[in-house]
C-alpha cells in the first residue's frame, strides 16, 4: 500500500494494541495519550473506553509523569523549576502534582546546576563587555529563578 492510500480504520483491539506501545514507550501524560486517541479518527466512545482501559491498567500516569518529566529535563536538559513548570502546565498536569515534581529536585544539585552553567557562560562570554548580562539571561531563559541567578552572579 503506497502512503498516500487511504488506511482502514483502527479496530478498537487494535488501537488498544497501539495505544499500549505508545505509553510504554516512555511516559505519557494524560493530554498526550488523549491527543494520539484524537488521532487515531476512533468514534468519541471508543476513544473514552480505551483512555479508561489504558488509566486503570497504569500505562500511563499523571504523577509518575510528572516527577519524570521534572527530573528528566533538570538533570539531561539543564532545565529551570520556571521552565519545567511552565511546560507541565502547558501538558494540563495538576498544580499539586506540578509542585510535587519541583520539590523531587534536590536543592543542593539545583544551586550546584546554577554555579555550573554560570561558569560555563562566564567563558563563553569571557571577552564581551555585556557578559554578567548575557550569562543571566542566558540562565533565566533556561527557566532559573532571577533571584537565584543573581545571587550566585554575585549581585
């Protein structure tokens, strides 16, 4: 079948089937596991009882998420609490849950994050006259906090 005919329609086992791949995949919100239903082009009811299906059998959860999502794009992404925070509500994730995440980040490796990417720019930047304010916009658009960017910038 050449890509442009059109597909048969998923039968429900089978976007089951898919569905189950998709969130064991890695972990899925509930609004991604929502929007690859819509995708799917299933009728309102099919969609609602494999949401149902794939919620109760824990192939996807809004907490589980959360806290990798967080702890993932802090440690690999070099992310701010701003930012992750930001881009979990963007996902519909719940404010407690939100809060639950950013509390799973150790403090001590935050700052130490912060001390580490503030050096890496204060080379980077090392021969431009704007460089302190560079380096913490540089920071701030990583989604740290302003206050703790100048306080480790010394000012």
């Amino acid at each position: 079948m050449s890509r442009f005919q059109a597909q048969k329609p998923l039968s429900p086992d089978e976007a089951l089937q898919k569905m189950e791949r998709f969130c064991a995949y890695r972990e899925r919100c509930p609004k991604e596991v929502r929007n690859k239903l819509a995708e799917m082009g299933l009728s309102r009811t099919d969609s609602e009882q494999i949401f149902q299906v794939l919620q109760a059998d824990n192939f996807f959860n809004e907490a589980r998420f959360a806290l990798s999502f967080a702890g993932g794009k802090f440690r690999y992404n070099a992310w701010g609490r701003v930012r992750i925070r930001q881009e979990l509500k963007m996902r519909s994730i719940a404010s407690d849950l939100i809060e639950q995440a950013l509390d799973s980040i150790d403090q001590n490796e935050y700052e130490a994050l912060i001390r580490k990417l503030l050096d890496k720019k204060r080379l980077q930047y090392a021969e431009d006259p704007n460089a302190r304010e560079k380096t913490a916009a540089s920071l701030i658009r990583a989604g740290f906090e302003m206050d703790l960017v100048f306080r480790f910038l010394g000012g």
